[in-house]
C-alpha cells in the first residue's frame, strides 16, 4: 500500500512540475533561443523533463502496488482448498441407481 500512495504522490507531483515547466516555457516565448535568460531556461527545461519523468515513475509504481495488492487479496480471500463428503455421489446408469456409500471431492 505504500508503494502505490508514493506512486500516486510522486506521479500527481510530477504532473504539477511537467504543467508549471510548460506554463513557464510559454511565457518566456522564444528567449531562451536568443540566449536571454539562461537560468530561467534551465529552469524551465529541468522542470519539463523532470515533471514528465517522475510522472511516468510515479505511475508505474502506482500500477504496481496496486496489482500486488489485487493478487495479495485473491490469496487471502480465495477458496483455494475445498474438502466435501456427500452420500453416494454418483449415478450408475447400468443398474439405475445410486450406489450406497460416501464420496469424498477434493479440490483447489
């Protein structure tokens, strides 16, 4: 479950970084081609591949805590074993009757 909360954390938190990158990019225009402020431009380029990365490792720790949590409670969950006696549980055609006795099914 940690897994997964940090997943979603780090994945809305890059999201945010990726958008604030990009709404930066837009304001500052075409200044960074004309070399005009170098640090808001590394800033904003740092912020764009940094929000974009951690969106993409967020989200794929995400799924994956989340599918170890699936399988964690098919297992718990689940009737993997099943142990039954009943009476005479088949029919013989032949003499068209139930033979007398119990039957034992096992199964998982």
């Amino acid at each position: 479950m940690n897994l997964e909360r940090m997943g979603e954390t780090l994945a809305l938190t890059g999201a945010a970084a990726g958008l604030l990158g990009i709404l930066g990019g837009a304001t500052l225009n075409d200044d960074c081609s004309s070399g005009g402020r170098g640090i808001m431009c590394i800033t904003v380029a740092t912020l764009m591949a940094g929000g974009v990365a951690a969106t993409i490792i967020g989200f794929t720790m995400y799924m994956t805590g989340i599918s170890r949590i699936d399988r964690i409670r098919k297992v718990q969950f689940s009737n993997s074993f099943q142990l039954e006696i009943i009476p005479g549980g088949f029919y013989c055609s032949y003499p068209q009757s139930s033979p007398a006795g119990i039957t034992l099914r096992i199964s998982f």
